[in-house]
C-alpha cells in the first residue's frame, strides 16, 4: 500500500499561514473590526478572530528555528529582525495603543530578536542552557515584549526538541496550554517538508509593520 506524504509545506507557505492568521488576529486586536461590523457580530467575530490569529505566533517561532539552524549567516539574521523590530515599533503601538511609542508594550520582533541572541549562547555555551532561557525570559517579561516569557519558553522548546517530533508538539501544547487553538499550529507545523519555498523573505518582514500601519489608518478613516 502506497504511504501518503503529508510533509507537504514549505517554509514559506507556512509564512503565508502565519501572515494571514496574524492579520485575521490583529484586524480584531486593533479593534478595526468594531468599526467595520455591527456591534453584536463584531463581538462574536472579535473572539473567533483572536482564537484564529492563536495559530500564527507557533509558526513564526518554528520558522526562527529553522532559520537559526539553516542560516549561512547568522549575523545577518540577527541585524535583519532587530533593523525591523525598529520599523516596527511606532507601527505596532499606533495600531494597538494609537501612540507613537507605549513603554509598556514591545512588539513580538524584540522578541523573536532576544530569542535569537539567546540560541547564539546557547549553541555556543551548550552547559548554560537553562540560564539562557532564564535570561531570555527575565529579558521579555522586564521589557514587555509582546509574548514575554512564553515566546522565549517557546522558542527553546522548538530548539531543543527539533529532532523529536512528539516530545516537541507536548512542550508546545503544555506552554500555550492558555490559548488553547494555538495548538493548532501544530498540524502545518508537522506537514513542513524541511524545504525552503520561493524566497519571499523580506516581503515578510515588511507585512508585520505594513500591515499594522495599514490598519491604524483604517481605524482613523472609518472612526
């Protein structure tokens, strides 16, 4: 009996999930969605919406990961996201919190940013793993990075249990075990067929302040 292949996604479909489950999210997290739909929907739609954009945080950080282990230059990588992360910030805060910069919120960029520096140690100093982590975690949730704690814990699972698929899907189910679709992530996360796609990569990065941007106009073009 033929077996059926199902590691059928490349890296940069599972970008492209990613990107629209983020946008579904962020339509409601903005509260654009209150503007564009009547009140009594547009609260049924805002949960659905949150509950979907769930799915796409898992994949982006798999996907850094992947890049880490994958990159031929990691100091490239690492000036990449924190250049964006910058780009970012006014975005993200216009769009969520309509300023220009809230101390209290860092986007998700600075995240996956400390996230990176922290895999650096890690490869490097093997033995001090859990102080990275430590570290990391301490850094993200001092700062106020979007996921804090939770995306460094996150980060280091995907790393550490790359190689063992069931013990990788557990550690991710345990740690966003308090958003529970997020466990969703898993099923395009386990159809990835260790393949890079067509190369796209800086139109992702541009979408994450793109997007924001495109939404705190819309909010002030309908309010």
């Amino acid at each position: 009996m033929k077996q059926i292949n199902v590691k059928i996604f490349s890296s940069a479909v599972l970008k492209y999930i990613a990107m629209l489950t983020m946008l579904i999210d962020h339509i409601a997290a903005s509260g654009l969605i209150f503007l564009l739909i009547d009140a009594d929907m547009s609260t049924r739609l805002y949960f659905i919406s949150r509950m979907i954009g769930r799915i796409a945080f898992p994949i982006y950080v798999f996907l850094l990961v992947e890049g880490f282990v994958h990159t031929k230059d990691i100091k490239k990588y690492i000036i990449r996201i924190a250049l964006f992360a910058l780009i970012s910030e006014v975005p993200f805060d216009l769009a969520f919190y309509n300023t220009v910069f809230d101390i209290y919120h860092q986007n998700v960029m600075w995240e996956l940013l400390i996230c990176m520096i922290m895999l650096c140690c890690i490869r490097k100093y093997q033995e001090f793993g859990v102080v990275f982590v430590g570290a990391a975690c301490f850094i993200a949730w001092f700062l106020k990075f979007d996921y804090e704690y939770i995306g460094v814990l996150a980060v280091a699972a995907m790393y550490f249990f790359r190689e063992r698929i069931i013990y990788r899907n557990i550690s991710a189910a345990i740690i966003f075990a308090f958003e529970p679709t997020a466990f969703f992530s898993l099923i395009p996360i386990n159809m990835y067929n260790g393949k890079k796609g067509k190369d796209l990569k800086y139109l992702f990065y541009l979408f994450y302040p793109a997007h924001l941007l495109a939404l705190f106009f819309a909010k002030h073009m309908l309010q």
